[in-house]
C-alpha cells in the first residue's frame, strides 16, 4: 500500500530525544555536504552520513537519466552492498512505473511503503527486495525549484510507515541533498565543459602552430620534422614518420635528426597490407595501438626488431586525405604505453587536413625537381649528341641488307637486341636504327660506352647514387636507365662489364626496376635495351668471364654486322658520302675521285672498318687543294692485302679465309697499329693520338696493343 503525504514542519515534530538526535544528525550532515563539490565526493559522504538517519537501515539515492528515461542508482548501502550490482541491474532494466523511485520522481509526490510483503503495484520490485530483507521504505523526491534530480529513499527492515515527524526529517534532508546534488552536477558540467573549452584550446593552438611550422615548406625532411615540433607540445610523441603509395606497396619516410640537428629521410619500401600506414590509407581511418604485443602482428619483421630497439611502445597511424583520396598516413610513435587515448586521436585528426596538403604538395614539388633534373641531365646529355654527325647507314650489298632486314623484323618488339661486330662497323648506327624505328622513337635513345668507364664508376653511371653514396657523391644522380625510361638504352662494349656488376644488369633486364647506388628505393622503369659487343661473349662465357644467363638475356635476337672487307662493293658509295659530308663542312668542291686512288681504296682490307674509312677520307679532304680528291695511298700501300681479300663484282659474300689469310690480316692490322702509333709518337688518347687516328676508343686501343705485343719503344 501507497500513502502520499503533504510536506511537514520539521520543528513541529520534534519531541523526542531521539528525535532530537535524528535532528541534530541531519543538520551535522548537510554541514558537511554543503563542503563538498563533485558527485563522488558527495555522493560518498551521503552513503557514510544518511544510514541510520531516523532509524532508517538504508538509504539509497537514485538520479533520473535523461538519455535512457530510468532511473540510476549512486549511493547504496548497508545489506544492500552485498547485492548492490544485482540491485542496480533490476532498477536499471526497470522502467519508471515499474520502480517506486521511477513513480515518485514522475508524480513529485512522497511513496511511502509500510510492507514491502503486502505490496501489489511493483511487484518485480517487490520480489528482489524482499529477497534482502526489507520490509518499509519512505521514498521522496530529490528535486529544486530549477528542475527534477531524482529520489531519496529510507528504507527499514521493519515494516511500518513513516510518521509525521520522521516524514518531516526526511523531506528536510531530501531538500538539502537535491540542492547538494544540483550543485555538484553544475560543477560536474562546468568541469566537462572547461575540459571541452580546453580540448578546442589545445586543439586550435594545434592548428595554429602546424599550420605556421608547415607554412609554404615544399622540402618533406623539413616539412615533417616542422610538423613533429609544432605537435610535441601537445601530443607528446618521440618519432614521425610517413607512409606514402607507391604503387602496390608505401614508401616509408623516417625522419632522422642528425648530431648537427638537421634533419634528412631515410626511405624504405613495405609491401604489407597489414602495416600501420597501409591500414590507415586504405580505411581512410586511423590506427592505433597502445602497446607493443598489439603492434607488433602489424609489422615486418626487420622494422619489428628496429621499433623494438628503440623501445616504442605505442603508435598511432593518421590517414592523409588529399582532393578526395587517400595517398598514405602520418605516423606517431612514443616509447609510453598509452601515449594516444581518443582525444589525442580525435585532436590529430583535426589537424591532418592542412598537413595532407602540404604533404601533398611537399611530394609533388619532389617529383617536380626530379624530373626536372632528369630533363637537365637529358639536355646536357643531348646537347653532347648533337656534337656527333651520325649519318644514315650506307651501303648496297647483299651482306647490309641483311642487316637492314633484320633491324626492320625486330624494331617493332621491345625485344632485347645484341649487336654483334668488328670495331668500327657501325654498331652504334644500327642501335639507333632500331629505335627510330620501334614504337619509342619519341622517347630517349641514351648510350653508353661501357669500356670508357671505370669499372668503379660503371655502377653509378648505369644506375645512378644517392648523395653520400660514396666520397666525391655531392649530390643525387640519376644513371642511364632512369634516363632511358620510356626510351631505348644502348650499351656498347657489353662485353666489358665487370662480373660483380653482371648480376645487377641481369636483374634490371628481367624485373625492369632497381635501386640506385646508396639508396632503398626500388625505381621501376620501362627501358628497351640494345646491347653490342666485338668479343666473343659465348667463349667469355665457357671462360667464365661472363655470366651465362646475363649472356643468354642479351642474345634474344642477335644481329650480326660485316666488316668492311666483306662487303667491298659498298666501299665507293661509303667514300663517295664522306667526301659530299666533309666537303660541306669545310666548304670545299671535290668533282673527281682518281680510279686509281679508288681502285687502292677498295684493295685495301679495312681493319678499321667504316670508321678508319671516314677517318681517311677526312685527312684526304684536308690535304686536298684541288677539285680532285688527294688520297694519301702511300699509307694504304704501305698495309698489302692478299689477292683474296680484293673486291669482286659479286654481291655474295667471299669465302672464308684460311689460316694463311687470316695471318696476313692480322699482320696487316699490326702493321696499322704500329705505323699509327709511330705517327702520333706512341700517344694512345687525346685527339692527336692514335686512337684518335684508327677511330678506336682508347681501351680499344691499348687492348689491341697488348694482343699484338705493341709497346712503346724503351719501355719495361
């Protein structure tokens, strides 16, 4: 059974000495409530301070939530502590009508039970409480003349209604509890608020500082170590670092401060899709991980290790968003376990959209400066090109047409082609009658003597270095193969690369990508290659001199070029183009070539091939006063050629010589080399020297020198 009562004069009631002391109790009580200012502390005082109050057992506070309409316990005390959760759950579950707390603060009106037994309107409320052993309860209503809290409920393990007086003592303390309690829920509020004012602080402070340390850097080291000193502050971390795509895999960039204080990257590649940055990127949502066991899973196993070592324990992954896509994630590491709760994340995701931009940008101007220093050193490259007159191949025999067929059959592809000749056959011309022809003519044709590089300069020649890559490396380079990126690479004299560097070469020929010297990160390029050699690679490789699966790349589709000797009928088409070329270029007039002077020219065996020949017909020019062209042919005679080796009227090719005739020939190119070396006083390079003179690179040279045991009179 329900009795509501009106409110009572506290002083009308109090004629007892227990009365009295009930009184003298309670006004103690809200003395000290009146000191407190949170919830926990008050609500901690009311459990110690209201039992017992008036002879009550219990006394309970319960509080209205507005976000789930029911009632929520916060003091509960005595028999009730030993049950308290499952006492909670039951009022919780409950809905208002179904609880006397959830009717009294509905009504504002007292609900005063004299025997919980007899009850019949909250009986699933009856049944539990029974079950503690209370028999009478007293329940009001916690409410202000500003709004309504909750309840305050005395309960007994006697049955028995409240009398007046008591009834008059408890509404005294309900009136001073809800004025207690509106209190320490306005400084509750004021608190949540000044810590959410703080937060927009810290959070603005955050913006303001990042976007003043990011301002217009378009250098990344600097940009990202700016961002990690104007976020320290604030988010406490120890590491920065950046994920970027790249391709299928990101490119991580760590910033290193050096003992100087400057700061640089250090790139490495990850391909993992379970790694902070790459998670991050691809849910457009951060990652975070408060210790290390939980991290360690999403790691490789090297940079496991290496964030081990430096103790990280906590990291917090930060998708980068620009014009609409994800390109990668700011990462913060700290060596603290917990170092980034919801807020830290929240404020950091706040402050990454200037950040992506300014990332963004800092990687476009990046790539910007690359391919402008690619197009300078493609210029100055070019530049040195245009220093050469290559003219178009010459020639009507049988054995050039060969050729010419065959550059046309494979030009198309983008199939590696190995041209295969003597010194000075026109190797060169043939590489770049293959590009001119292919589906990359608009792209670069670059070459690249390897016999005229060092073998410790090759590498960074052919693949480029980071700066500091090695003493004298100032600044970053870019090597033949990222020039030739969508064009065609030539390598003349592939027969000299050093072995060391013979597996490198193979690698980039197979997987078109390769890291450059001093550097991590892996370069993909789309390059054609066109290789060419006068040795014989196949009996380098038996020698083992040669890698044979470097041997058996390069050969996909070889193309052979005749020497000049065996290919006699286009020695007076080859004369008569050199003399027009030279002619214009030295504004001179030649009307006439003597039959003779044509007749020991076509005798003669060429071991210079075509390039002695330009070579000869360059120093007639010069000698040449008249219109009749001035061969010098006491120097040809000087070399007799066997009657074998004379032009004939065929366009088959000859036969091939004997061992006899393959003496003569080696004789006769000794006697060249000598009678070359002696004109130019034993000087090997230079443009007076003989190389020079045969038109032979100046290893050429000396390498022929040694086979033919040719050295400078005098010398050891």
């Amino acid at each position: 059974m329900i009795e509501t009562r009106g409110e009572y004069d506290l002083r009308g009631f109090m004629t007892t000495t227990a009365q009295e002391s009930s009184l003298e109790s309670v006004l103690g009580l809200i003395e000290k409530i009146a000191e407190h200012h949170t919830l926990p502390d008050l609500m901690g005082e009311l459990a110690r301070g209201l039992n017992g109050v008036a002879g009550t057992d219990v006394v309970s506070i319960l509080l209205h939530d507005a976000t789930t309409d029911r009632m929520k316990p916060y003091v509960l005390g005595g028999k009730q502590s030993e049950r308290s959760e499952e006492l909670r759950k039951v009022i919780v579950e409950s809905s208002l009508d179904e609880t006397p707390s959830g009717h009294v603060w509905r009504t504002q009106e007292p609900a005063i039970v004299a025997d919980w037994e007899k009850d019949t309107k909250f009986p699933r409320f009856r049944d539990f409480i029974a079950t503690l052993g209370f028999r009478s309860s007293t329940v009001l209503p916690l409410t202000t003349p500003r709004q309504r809290l909750g309840t305050i409920a005395f309960v007994r393990e006697r049955a028995g209604g409240s009398d007046a007086s008591e009834l008059a003592i408890f509404q005294t303390v309900a009136k001073h509890v809800a004025l207690a309690v509106e209190g320490a829920l306005h400084l509750e509020r004021a608190e949540e608020l000044g810590k959410a004012l703080a937060e927009e602080r810290d959070r603005l402070r955050a913006h303001v500082d990042v976007n003043r340390a990011i301002g217009s850097e378009l250098d990344l080291a600097a940009l990202l170590s700016a961002i990690g000193d104007a976020l320290r502050q604030t988010v406490p971390h120890d590491f920065v670092s950046l994920g970027v795509r790249d391709g299928d895999g990101f490119l991580l960039h760590k910033v290193v401060q050096s003992a100087e204080g400057e700061s640089h990257l250090k790139l490495h590649t990850c391909t993992s899709k379970d790694a902070p940055w790459a998670v991050a990127a691809a849910t457009g949502k951060p990652f975070v991980k408060n210790d290390f066991p939980a991290l360690a899973p999403h790691l490789e196993e090297h940079r496991r290790k290496f964030l081990e070592q430096l103790g990280i324990q906590s990291l917090a992954a930060i998708p980068l968003v620009s014009r609409g896509r994800p390109f990668g994630a700011l990462c913060f590491a700290s060596v603290k376990a917990n170092a980034f709760d919801l807020p830290t994340v929240d404020l950091l995701m706040h402050v990454t959209s200037p950040v992506a931009s300014a990332v963004d940008n800092a990687l476009a101007y990046g790539e910007i400066a690359r391919l402008k220093d690619k197009l300078a050193q493609e210029k100055l490259y070019l530049e040195g090109e245009l220093a050469h007159d290559f003219h178009e191949i010459v020639g009507e025999s049988a054995e050039i047409k060969r050729v010419l067929k065959a550059v046309e059959t494979v030009a198309p592809t983008d199939s590696t082609v190995l041209v295969l000749g003597e010194t000075g056959t026109g190797k060169e011309l043939i590489a770049r009658a293959i590009h001119n022809l292919s589906g990359r003519k608009k792209g670069t044709f670059i070459k690249l003597n390897c016999a005229a590089i060092p073998s410790g300069l090759l590498e960074s020649e052919l693949f480029g270095h980071e700066k500091g890559a090695f003493t004298g490396a100032l600044a970053q380079r870019i090597g033949r193969f990222e020039l030739a990126d969508g064009g065609t690479l030539f390598l003349d004299e592939v027969g000299d690369v050093p072995p060391e560097l013979q597996a490198k070469l193979l690698r980039v020929l197979q997987e078109q990508e390769f890291e450059r010297l001093g550097g991590t990160k892996t370069i993909k390029v789309n390059v054609r290659l066109v290789a060419a050699t006068n040795r014989d690679l196949a009996q380098m490789v038996a020698d083992r001199t040669f890698r044979s699966d470097l041997y058996f790349r390069l050969n996909v589709f070889p193309v052979s070029l005749p020497p000049l000797r065996q290919r006699p009928g286009d020695v007076e088409l080859l004369v008569r183009h050199f003399v027009e070329k030279f002619a214009r270029k030295m504004s001179k007039k030649i009307d006439s070539i003597p039959s003779e002077t044509m007749a020991a020219l076509r005798g003669y065996a060429w071991p210079g091939n075509v390039r002695e020949l330009e070579n000869v017909i360059e120093r007639a020019m010069i000698l040449s006063e008249g219109a009749s062209l001035a061969v010098p042919v006491a120097d040809l005679r000087a070399a007799p050629v066997p009657a074998s080796m004379v032009a004939r009227p065929t366009a088959a090719p000859p036969p091939a010589a004997s061992s006899a005739e393959a003496a003569t020939l080696a004789e006769v190119e000794r006697a060249a080399l000598l009678r070359a070396l002696e004109e130019s006083r034993w000087q090997v390079g230079g443009p007076k020297g003989a190389a020079a003179k045969l038109g032979l690179s100046r290893t050429t040279l000396q390498g022929k020198m040694k086979r033919f045991g040719l050295s400078k009179p005098g010398s050891p």
